[in-house]
C-alpha cells in the first residue's frame, strides 16, 4: 500500500541545536514532494513548525491534531487550515495514530517518547499494525535503541520486538522507507 498520510511526531520546542529544525524542514518537503499528507500535532514552534513549514513551502498537504486549549494558549501554526481540535491530549494521540498509514518519530522530549511508546506497546500486544519509522539524527535515539536492546537481552522483551520499528539516519532513507 503506497503511503498518504503520514504522522510525524517531534519537538515542539525550537531551543534544540540548528541541525535538528533544518532536517524537519527538509523532512516535511520531502513528504510533500512524494504527494504525502503530513498530519501533525499542528504546534508553532520548534521541530513540528519547521516541518510543516517545509511541507506547505514545497505545496504539500498539512492537517493538524490540537487540543482547544493550545489554540487558546497560541500554539497552533498559523498556515495549517485542516484542524481537528479535541479536548484531550489522549484524543489527540489516539487520532494521531489512527488516522495515519505510518508513524514518524523525529528528536523530541517526553512528548514524542510518549507517543511512541504508546505505539510500540500497541504493537507489541498486537492492537496495531502501523508502521513505526524513527529518524535518527545526529544519533539522537542512539541510546533509547540501545535501551530497546537491553530490555530484550535481559528478557524484558522479544527479540522479535526489536524489529517493531525501523530506523532511518536521513531523510532520504526515511522517505524511501514509505514505500
């Protein structure tokens, strides 16, 4: 099945090392470039805004996820028109993931962590079949994966699990991992 929408989520802060916002631009172009719909938590800053950005400069497809109260508070990126609000961070996860064919994981904070852990346990139950694809820039889940291994050497969890997800170094390895 080709890929048309893809939930991608990451950072929403924008104090993070200069590497880390410009590979999100260059992400969100490149989903847009391959006719993907990006479906974001709709966020104004950091990561989430560069990625957004780059897809909608490149005449890409955005629609965001987003509680009423981060409107409220100013947080919704500005360029998005196709919102869902909800009332719950949970509802907007959950949407997050359902209404995608795969699930991006960019560098994020506890945020990101929780959503992809929610979606490998998902997985690991099996309640969901989504593919889970985590860029790994500059290293950055390095030792998250490297935790991953320990819980499945130490029996905490399936070898068979660590093949849950897979892991892109690029961009361009991520995007070709759609397909």
């Amino acid at each position: 099945m080709k890929t048309k929408t893809a939930t991608v989520f990451c950072a929403s802060s924008s104090r993070v090392p200069q590497i880390y916002l410009d590979t999100a631009y260059r992400l969100g172009a490149m989903l847009a470039d391959a006719g993907i719909t990006l479906l974001t938590g709709g966020g104004s800053d950091g990561l989430m805004r560069r990625m957004q950005d780059g897809a909608l400069d490149a005449g890409g497809h955005v629609e965001a996820i987003i509680p009423q109260f981060m409107i409220d508070a100013g947080w919704l990126h500005e360029g998005v028109k196709k919102i869902q609000i909800t009332e719950t961070m949970s509802e907007r996860k959950e949407l997050l993931i359902s209404q995608a064919d795969v699930l991006l994981v960019l560098p994020g904070g506890c945020g990101t962590l929780d959503e992809l852990g929610d979606e490998l346990v998902a997985r690991q139950l099996p309640l969901s079949a989504k593919d889970s694809r985590i860029r790994n820039t500059e290293g950055f889940y390095d030792p998250l994966l490297g935790q991953f291994e320990r819980y499945a050497a130490q029996g905490f969890m399936r070898n068979d699990d660590l093949k849950l997800w897979r892991v892109a170094k690029t961009a361009e390895e991520l995007v070709s991992l759609l397909d």
